[in-house]
C-alpha cells in the first residue's frame, strides 16, 4: 500500500512557500476582489479571504504550489540543466508548463476559473505584477501563474456559491 503525504503537512509546506516567496493570503485575496467585486456587491475582504483559504486546503492545489515554486527556486540557484534553466529563467513565452501546472489549480472548481485566469494573467494586477517584475532578479515563472490560478479557483468558487456555512467558519 502507498502511504500519501498527509494533507497537513502538503499544506503547512504550500503556505509556507508562498509566505517564504513573499506571497500573502492577502495578497491573493486582493486579486479574488478585483474579479468578483462588481459581481458581488456585499463582498468583503474577508469572504475573499475565506474562499483563498478554501482553495488552498485543496491536494492538487498543494502539490501545485509545491513544484512550482520548487522549480522556481531550482532555476534561481542555476540547478536546472539547459536548456530548461534558460527557459524558465527568462519565463519563455512559448513555455506552457507553468500554465499547466495552473490550470490543475483551476480546474477544480469548473469551467469559470478558466475565463477568471486567463483576464487576470493578461491584467497582472496587484502581486502579479511585482511577481512578473524581472528585475529582481528573483524566478517566478511558475509562481506568477500559481497565484494568479488559486485567485481564479477562489472567484470561482465565489461565482458557484460554494462556500457554504461560510458566515459560521468565518466566525468559528
């Protein structure tokens, strides 16, 4: 018998990448904001919040985060061979595995994530766009997509309603 990963330790290690890459729940949630606000007229920050946070208890979106970011920092330390490093480390445009890997993210909550991803990857709003900002000197080839997906999965699950007792977890 294969013995999994425990789901606590996937996520404790997810959120801590994205924390360590200097990426907050905010952050995320600001870019949930953006997509659904006019959609929603009562949405606050914290039902954004709330639906980021339900994402992210999600397996594939877990192993998702992990080997991208992985990559990401495999490709800053030169670790990669080429011509794969060259290609992640300039963010090729006609490499798609970082989208790939970010629409395993948005497909787990249906069809809308897709349309919510693809505006917000075009758009670069918030995060995004310092995530996109190669001066740093920084890798975030997979990451920029990543975030940009667990924001779409969230505006999706938003859209469907999926968040249901939301009002008790958000207390409780």
């Amino acid at each position: 018998m294969t013995k999994y990963t425990s789901k606590t330790k996937l996520e404790v290690r997810a959120r801590q990448l994205l924390k360590e890459r200097g990426v907050k729940i905010d952050d995320i949630a600001e870019l949930v904001y953006y997509l659904q606000s006019k959609y929603h007229t009562d949405l606050t920050m914290d039902k954004c919040r709330f639906n980021v946070n339900r994402v992210l208890t999600k397996r594939e979106v877990q192993n998702a985060v992990i080997t991208g970011i992985e990559l990401d920092m495999l490709a800053e330390k030169k670790l990669l061979s080429e011509p794969l490093q060259e290609t992640i480390q300039i963010d090729e445009g006609l490499y798609g595995i970082d989208e790939v890997i970010a629409l395993s993210i948005v497909n787990v909550y249906g069809s809308i994530g897709l349309t919510n991803f693809g505006y917000i990857d075009k758009q670069k709003p918030g995060i995004l766009e310092k995530l996109n900002d190669k001066s740093s000197g920084e890798i975030h080839t997979f990451l920029d997509d990543i975030v940009g997906a667990i924001a779409a999965a969230a505006s999706s699950r938003l859209a469907h309603g999926d968040a249901e007792n939301e009002h008790e977890e958000l207390d409780g």
